[in-house]
C-alpha cells in the first residue's frame, strides 16, 4: 500500500492500515486539517466548501467521508458529486466558497485515489499553505464541531454551468465550429469526462459525437495516461469511424490530448502549442509554460512577437509565472491549457473549445494543422542513484560544466542549446535524477539525454 503525502495534497492506494494506504481514518484527518486550515485563512468561524469527484470505484466512498468530515468540522458543504477537476475550480468561485476538494488521483491506475485541496480562488494551494494543512494532519491540532454547529450540505450539479462558461468565452467561435460540420471523437477512459465532454461537443452543435471509453464506471478501458503507447485501440476507432478529430482526456478532465483525422498523434505537447497559436492571433500577449514542456510554443509565441517564459514544474508554479508576466495563455506540456480569461487551473473543456475553433477557421484538417508547427521530440529518462550520492552536488556540478550555455536553475537545472535543450530534475520521493532532452530527431533528443547520463556518471 501506498500514501503520499505533500504539499498538494493526500493521495494512495484504497486500503490497507492507517498511514500506509489512503485508508478512511487518514481520508477523515486531512479532511479536517484542511478544514481547520481554511478557516484560518477565511478568518471565520463557519465557511462554506465545494467537494466533487471523478468518477473512481472508491470516489463515492470517499466523498462520502470528506463530505461528513466537512461538516463534523461545522463547514457547509456544496457536494457537487461527479465532477471535472476544472468544474469543481469554477465552482469553488461561482459559490464564492471559501476552498474546495477535489477527489481524483488524475491519470494514476484505479487503485488510487487523492484529495485536491484548493483555495477561496478555486486554485491549488502554494507550497506554504500545503505545508500548514500538512502540519496541522501530524499533529491532529483540529476540533469538531458541536451538535448545534454541524455544517449543512446541500448538492449542485455544475457541468452545465461549465459548459456555458465555456461557451461564453470571447474567443470560442460557436458559430464556426457549427458551420464547420464537424464529427468528432472522445476516449474519456471511464471517468467524469465521459459525462463532460460529450456534452460539451453537442452544445457546441457538432451532431456526430462518437464516444470511446465514456462509461464513467471508474474501471478504466486502458492504461488512463493519455500517452500515445495507451491509445493504440483509440487512434484506429479514430481512424475507422473517419471522424475530423479525436479527443483523450485523463480521469480529472484536465489534460486534453489530440488524435488526427487519420489515427496519427497531434501530440500532446501540441494541444497547448495549437490552442497558443490560435489565442496569440487574436490577444496578444505573454506565454508561459514548464521548464520540461516543449520549445515549440516559445517559437509559436515568437512568431507572433511575443515573449514566452518557463516556470518550475507544478502547476501553481506555472500559474505563479503567468501572473507575473501578466501572460494571455499558458500550460504544461503533457497536454494541460491554462487560459486566464476563463480561470487558472488547466482545462480540457476550455482546451477542446478553442482547438475546434481554431480548426474551424483554419480550413484544414487536424493532421494538416499539425503539420504548420515546427517538429521536436522529447526523450524521457532517468537515472538512478544510490542514496549516499548528492543529487544537489551533483546539479551544481552540471551547471558549472554547461555555464557557457543558457542555463536555468529555479526547477533542478534545464541546459538550452542553440537547436536543443535538457532539464535535469531530482526526484522528491526516490534517489533518482528525472532527464528530459528534447531535439528536432528523436534521435538526437536520445543521444543528448545519453551524453548527460554519462556526464553524471563521471560525477558519481
């Protein structure tokens, strides 16, 4: 069994003894430590907290404690049950509640499940504030509420809402995207995205909605990251059905993955590569993502003539950056949009929104689209350490030998090249050094992830 817990939360295996699995006594605690953390920080005594769930075999079990936790805390709660992970952030500011938990262990296998904790914003917690819920769980520092002070529940459904959010926002082209007269396809993996995104494609008036995958019953058709090695069966119903585009997204809704009209991949790195393009041409402005996500957007945002920026991986850290440059659109590489017009967290529903407008007024077809944005590829690796070797020596050691290149330091150490670049980041939970490299071959991206691992090898 299984329990992590850190600074964004609680997630393990179902099961098992107390403080080993993500069992119901440790569901109950962090609950009401982060019941006690929020009131804090509303600075009054009866608060008001939004709880919704994917659509996992233990989420109902779950819900139901973190609910009567909530309210033994003397919270009123907005139960808005089976829910998107960017539903339940808009929820959190539509009900001007003062924080929300989100249940989903997002793209990890059936047997896990997690509490998200957000703020009065509808936003994940930053460092210090997870670090106080944490402390406040170990030292048990929380009091239940009294009879007559026990919270209230009362339960909203907010897809609908959501998708009229999504609907309202200036630049999703509903009119477009009907004239276009697409037919699409969507794998939801058997999660609440197979309630959402269906949904979504018939209020924006496309009529043919093929849906894979869109029981949400919580046992997941395939392996749920939306990786390429996982949607081999997806890709050929793409391909078979001759629908214009296909969508995958992971359990929680938040990463939105793009299948060509031909069964070939869009990659997820160019969901947000795609949905920048379309939102630089008619905003202007900044761009952010992590420092492990493609070079394609900040060509993308060149070319339009504007100014891209990295932030550390996680996002709220990516979140932090794009208020800081104040930037139009942003995200992370594994597919996540994050479009500040709608709300800061990553949103496939928004994401899926604006790529089919952005299809719709181009004129092309999907893989033809992909193909007007310029080509690298990433290799992923890592390389174990033993537990007596300075992984943060080892990172310095790396920076002072590539201090001739453009070197960033504010997430492990990312060496940009002049047609390539690496980012070298030290695990939190195991000796391990995580290397992405990324080229305009795979095999190049390969061959310079192979040189660092042997860089380090000498180093150790």
């Amino acid at each position: 069994m299984t329990l992590i817990k850190s600074i964004s939360g609680i997630r393990g295996t179902i099961g098992g003894k107390p403080g080993e699995g993500l069992s119901p006594l440790d569901v109950v605690k962090f609950s009401a430590a982060y019941a006690t953390w929020a009131r804090q920080k509303a600075g009054k005594e009866k608060i008001t907290l939004v709880v919704g769930r994917d659509a996992r075999i233990s989420g109902e079990m779950v819900s139901s404690l973190v609910v009567a936790t909530l309210t033994g805390m003397g919270c009123n709660v907005v139960n808005i049950g089976l829910a998107t992970t960017p539903t339940t952030e808009i929820a959190v500011t539509e009900e001007k509640a003062d924080g929300g938990i989100i249940l989903t262990a997002s793209h990890n296998p059936k047997q896990w499940n997690a509490l998200k904790l957000l703020n009065a914003s509808g936003e994940f917690l930053n460092a210090d504030e997870g670090a106080k819920v944490l402390e406040i769980a170990e030292s048990e520092s929380f009091v239940f509420a009294e009879v007559d002070a026990l919270g209230t529940v009362v339960e909203k459904d907010y897809t609908d809402i959501h998708i009229q959010h999504v609907l309202n926002l200036e630049l999703v082209d509903v009119e477009a995207i009907r004239n276009a007269g697409f037919s699409v396809a969507v794998d939801a993996v058997n999660s609440v995205g197979g309630v959402a995104m269906p949904a979504l494609f018939k209020a924006l008036g496309i009529e043919k909605v093929v849906e894979i995958n869109c029981e949400p019953t919580g046992h997941f058709a395939h392996t749920p990251e939306p990786l390429p090695e996982n949607l081999v069966e997806t890709a050929e119903i793409i391909r078979n059905e001759k629908v214009d585009v296909g969508f995958v997204v992971d359990p929680d809704v938040d990463r939105l993955v793009v299948i060509n009209e031909d069964g070939s991949m869009f990659n997820e790195e160019y969901t947000l590569v795609a949905v920048a393009d379309y939102v630089l041409a008619h905003t202007p402005g900044n761009t952010v993502s992590n420092l492990s996500s493609s070079r394609a957007l900040r060509d993308v945002t060149e070319k339009h003539g504007q100014s891209y920026a990295a932030g550390a991986v996680g996002e709220v850290n990516v979140v932090a950056k794009m208020r800081e440059t104040n930037a139009v659109i942003g995200g992370e590489g594994n597919g996540g949009v994050i479009y500040p017009a709608s709300h800061s967290g990553r949103d496939a529903l928004v994401g899926a929104a604006l790529f089919l407008s952005h299809l719709a007024k181009s004129g092309m077809k999907c893989s033809e689209l992909r193909k007007t944005y310029p080509d690298y590829f990433i290799s992923k690796n890592k390389i174990e350490l033993t537990p007596d070797i300075d992984v943060d020596g080892v990172l310095v050691k790396m920076k002072e030998k590539y201090a001739s290149e453009q070197v960033t330091d504010i997430d492990g150490v990312k060496i940009d090249f002049a047609d390539s670049w690496v980012h070298l980041r030290k695990s939190n939970t195991e000796p391990i050094i995580r290397i992405y490299a990324e080229a305009g071959s795979m095999d190049k991206a390969s061959k310079l992830a192979q040189q660092i691992i042997n860089d380090i090898k000498e180093m150790v």
